[in-house]
C-alpha cells in the first residue's frame, strides 16, 4: 500500500483501508472513537491486483487506486472515492494505463488537490512518470508524461498546505521532485540531486505554507529528511527496513512532526521533533508487542486532535490501534486489537 491508510473522515470516524487477494477492503469505526465495524469491501465486485495508493483530500474524501486485469498480461488503472465510512465507496473507474495498454508499469501514488481533484502518478514504460488527473467537474484528463529517467518502483504523492499537488521519485543515483506551479497545472520537474537511497522507503509529508518533506533511508541506514532548495538531512539511523508513517501534530503546544516505523525488533518505534527543526534531534522509541515481519504502521490524528497509530498485518489480518492519552509527552494508550 502506497500512502496513508488510516484516515479521518469527513463525519470524524477513522478508517482502515487494506488489500485482500482480489478486492479492497476497508473497516470504519461506527462512531469516532467507538467499536469498530467489520470489513467491506470497496468499489464493487470488479477483481483487483493486490496493489493500492490511497490519498485524502481537505474535504476528508479518500480516494483509492489500484491496478485491474484487463486481458491476457495487460492492466489498467481504476479509481475510486470514498465519501464517508458509513456509505460505500463509488464503483471502482477505468482509468487507463499510462502506455495506453500493457502490463503494470509500477505502483502508483494518489495526490488530492485544494479542488478536490485526485492526482494519480505511475512509472511508465520509458521509466519516467505520468499523471492522470480528475477534470474539476468530472471525467479524466488525458495522460501526460511528466518526464525523468529510471525512476523506481514506489512514488511518494503530496499535498502542499496551498493545495497544490508535487512528487517524489527515487532513481539508482538519487531523487526527483516535482511541484505545481499553479493549481490545475501539470506538475514540472524542478529539481534533481544525487544522493544515495534505499529503495521502497520514500515518505512525503506537508511540513509548512510553503514546504513539503521528504523522508527516506539512505543506503548507510540514516533515516533522513529533505526539503528541495537546500540538502538532505541525517536525522537519525533507521528503525527498520521500510517507509516511515508520518504526520503533524501539537506536542505539548508545539508544531511537531512525529514519525513511526516498524523496528528490526518487530515493535513499533516513535521519534518525534519540532517541525523542519531536524537539529534540534530526535531519538526512537518503541511500543507495543512484536509485530509479524509484514506489518505496516500508519498514523492519523482524529476529531480530538490526539495522534492515532495503527499496524496492520495482511498475513494475519491483525489491526491493531493505540491513541495518545490525555497527558503531556507522547504517551500511549495500551494497544488492542480491533
């Protein structure tokens, strides 16, 4: 799964969204912070690649993307938006395939704008990236091609607090990132650099009015974080293997980011720091039980503002869900099953 898959409703109620051989699944608390329901599954019977981006608009709609057979070695993608956990998702949309046929070129990653619109980016066969983006008042515009070279699998879709849509891509030598410089237009590639990165790890986050951050390992084992226009950032050694969670919240009064990632452990380790203030340091600390080697970790805030982590194993089918408490520090509650 390509981005965050805890989210926050428009009625305040979080969900989960995960894959299950051939569907998407998604589970939804009844009421913000109540029991939980049992899974569903989203956009309707069509049959599904075991792959899906996810991203969240302003308005709190989620939209998902996934890749579906469509004859023999060939795929196409399909999009879906979700209102409100309490009603079920929109029938799954074609929305074709960047080479207009052929096989899965990559995973995509979903960006939604201050308009609402769904920004949906994947490799192409030449190893560059295209964007299929929603029309204002429905439909798909055609695919561009937003150019690079020998970009890797997994991309990383961001929001900007302006509403306007960028991305990250990793190639064998370093990173890209493109931006829109207008809302509506085609994001363009504005910046490249040369930096060592371990694949599958890239997570990007909205850091102020004007910044977005990337997190990612680099091939020593550093966790590290990079806003374009200045260099990367050592923040500290990795927890584990792969991505970070990672999202904004008020620490005791204060504008900070808070990261977390499933350890070599097998518990989930949390860092946090004051929002693009990486020297001010920050250090890992884990929570919770042994996780299976296949758990991913996401993070939310809900209706109260209190940060809430989630793991997910699609082996066992384990979620499991703490909130912070009510007091100062980033104390958790006790972990449970849900």
């Amino acid at each position: 799964m390509n981005g965050d898959w805890l989210i926050r409703g428009r009625d305040g109620r979080l969900s989960v969204y995960l894959t299950a051989g051939d569907a998407v699944l998604c589970r939804a608390e009844r009421g913000p912070g109540g029991p939980w329901e049992a899974a569903r599954r989203v956009g309707g019977d069509q049959k599904l690649h075991p792959v899906l981006a996810l991203g969240r608009g302003a308005d709190g709609y989620a939209h998902l993307v996934s890749w579906r057979p469509t004859g023999t070695q060939e795929s196409g993608l399909v999009h879906s938006t979700h209102f409100r956990p309490r009603l079920a998702a929109l029938d799954w949309a074609p929305i074709g395939h960047p080479d207009k046929k052929g096989a899965r070129t990559g995973t995509p990653a979903v960006a939604v704008d201050a308009q609402g619109r769904a920004h949906v980016f994947v490799r192409n066969k030449g190893g560059g990236v295209s964007l299929a983006a929603q029309k204002e008042k429905g439909g798909w515009n055609p695919w561009r091609d937003l150019k690079g070279s020998d970009v890797q699998e997994e991309l990383a879709a961001v929001t900007g607090e302006s509403g306007r849509v960028g991305l990250y891509a990793a190639t064998s030598g370093g990173l890209l990132h493109w931006r829109q410089e207008e809302p509506g237009a085609d994001p363009v590639l504005e910046e490249a650099i040369e930096v060592p990165v371990r694949p599958g790890t890239l997570r990007a986050l909205a850091t102020s009015a004007q910044r977005t951050t990337l997190f990612f390992t680099d091939t020593s084992g550093d966790l590290c974080a990079w806003r374009p226009g200045t260099k990367p950032v050592a923040l500290l050694a990795s927890a584990g293997p792969g991505p970070v969670a990672a999202v904004r919240c008020a620490l005791d009064g204060h504008d900070c980011t808070l990261l977390a990632q499933r350890s070599v452990s097998g518990r989930v380790a949390f860092a946090a720091y004051p929002t693009e203030q990486e020297s001010a340091g920050a250090w890992w600390t884990e929570s919770g039980p042994r996780l299976p080697a296949d758990a991913e970790v996401s993070l939310a805030v809900d209706e109260d503002e209190r940060v809430v982590a989630a793991t997910l194993s699609r082996s066992s089918g384990q979620l499991l869900l703490t909130r912070r408490k009510d007091e100062p520090g980033l104390a958790l509650e006790a972990w449970r099953q849900v």
